[in-house]
C-alpha cells in the first residue's frame, strides 16, 4: 500500500516537475521543496493531486516542507489521512 503510494506520487512528480531526469536521481530523501524542485505553484499542484488521487484533504499547515518535502514525508501524510 505504501509502496503504491509513494510510486504513483514519484511517477507524478518525475513527470511534472522533472521530465527526463533520472527517475533513480529521486530517492525517497530527496528534498523536494528545500532542495528547489517545488515551488509554490508546483507545491499546490501536488496539493490538488493528492487531494484528487488519493480522496484526502490536506490542512493548510500540511502543505508546508514539514509534509511535503520527501517522498517519505508524503507517503507518511497521504497514509496518515487515509487512516
């Protein structure tokens, strides 16, 4: 389940924000916003995926680089919400 998560949102961010590059270049500790591969309208992009993909809601203190800046953070949100 997790593993499906994390795939389906890497797939989304590889092919988003980071097309052509090496899809083994984003590991799950790749700082996502930190590290400047998402900026604020890429963020809320990824905001409005999840939402759609997953059927969760994210809280406006939950789209900061607490939640959302490694594939781990995010898949550890998404499964939270879906508890």
């Amino acid at each position: 389940m997790a593993e499906d998560i994390k795939s389906t949102v890497k797939e989304f961010i590889l092919r988003e924000f980071l097309p052509g590059e090496d899809p083994d270049a984003l590991t799950d500790g790749t700082p996502l916003i930190t590290g400047g591969v998402l900026d604020s309208i890429a963020t809320l992009k990824l905001v409005l995926f999840i939402e759609e993909r997953f059927g969760v809601t994210l809280q406006a203190h939950e789209t900061d680089p607490e939640h959302l800046d490694t594939l781990a953070q995010i898949t550890s949100l998404i499964r939270s919400k879906q508890a």
